[in-house]
C-alpha cells in the first residue's frame, strides 16, 4: 500500500515594514502622522517631577551616558506629554550644543520617547533659566559639598583621629572623602573599616 503525502509551498508573504519615527514631531521621516500604539513606559506619573527627571536621565544614561551627562546640566522647566522643557544657563553652553546638536537631538529624543512610552521632543528655552530650578548636577554638586563638609567634620572630632593626633603630635591637613555614600549602620558616628 502506498501513501502519498502532498506538500504545498507557500511563498513567504512579505510583512510591510513600518515607516522610520521622528521622535520630536510624533510624524514618520516621510511627514505622516503616526497612529499611537500603546507602549510600555518607565515613566510613573505618581512620582515626584525630579525624581521622573533622574529615572528619565537614567534610560539615556544607559545607552549615552555623554548625552545624559550634558541633560544633567539643563535646568527643567516641564515634563509634558511628548515634550521635555529645559533651560541652560550661558555657562552651559557646550552641554547645551550637545544635546541641541543634529546628532544630539535625534539621541535624546529618541531615548525620551523611549522611556516616556512615546513620541517626546526636547524643548530648549534658556530665556527661563533664571527663573528655573537648579539642574540635577547642581543639585548633586550641593549634595556632594554638603557631604564632604559633614563627613570632614565627622573626621575631625572623631575619638579614634583626635587621639592619634594627640599620641603622634600631627594635625590633618586634608581630608578627601572617597565615596558618595556611607557602608555604615545609619546615624552611627563610627568609621567604616575595611576587613
């Protein structure tokens, strides 16, 4: 008995790809407005504007630490839907150009638009910068001040430090504090040491 099996050959259909976006104008490169799809978005409304800044610098960070660096410097004036308001001050002017640039731009958006779950602009205004809250770097550079002021002084009055300058007879000169964050047990006045 003989059993013959038929095949059939289908061709593949071609699947039509899908125009490139512009980020910044929610259009297609050939001007067609884009349909929005739903997408996933890192962004959580709820939180405060800074912290839904810092995690937006985070998602550029990844993949273009320079361009996130140069965002940092960019005082915020808004978080709206599709765009992103910035302002810098006259003294920021290459960070300025680096994300306003041809290539900067198109990064940054894109990036944008990917952790804001859509199309996002970047929208400079440095008229409004002196009315604008200070940028994440000069908050971070306040903070890091601010902790090396308090960890100098935790060093100086330490019980440990204070009697070997005694016993030794030397005083300190400079203290330079090697990491950001404390390893010890909160509020503890204790030193860390290393095993």
């Amino acid at each position: 008995m003989e059993t013959s099996r038929a095949t059939s050959t289908t061709q593949p259909q071609s699947i039509p790809s899908a125009p490139p976006i512009d980020a910044g104008s929610g259009r297609s490169a050939t001007g067609e407005l884009l349909a929005e799809a739903p997408r996933s978005s890192r962004d959580d409304p709820t939180r405060p504007l800074l912290e839904r800044w810092r995690s937006a610098l985070e998602t550029v960070s990844v993949e273009s630490p320079r361009h996130a660096a140069s965002l940092k410097q960019g005082r915020l004036l808004y978080l709206r839907d599709g765009e992103v308001g910035l302002a810098f001050r006259p003294e920021t002017g290459f960070h300025r150009t680096t994300v306003t640039g041809q290539s900067g731009r198109t990064v940054v958006e894109r990036l944008l638009s990917l952790h804001f779950g859509r199309p996002t602009r970047l929208v400079v205004d440095d008229s409004a910068a002196a009315a604008a809250g200070k940028s994440v770097a000069e908050l971070d550079a306040e903070a890091r001040a601010e902790h090396e002021r308090t960890t100098g002084q935790s060093v100086r009055n330490h019980p440990a430090i204070l009697a070997t300058l005694r016993i030794l007879g030397g005083e300190l000169e400079h203290i330079q504090v090697l990491e950001h964050e404390r390893t010890g047990a909160p509020g503890s006045d204790l030193i860390d040491e290393q095993p």
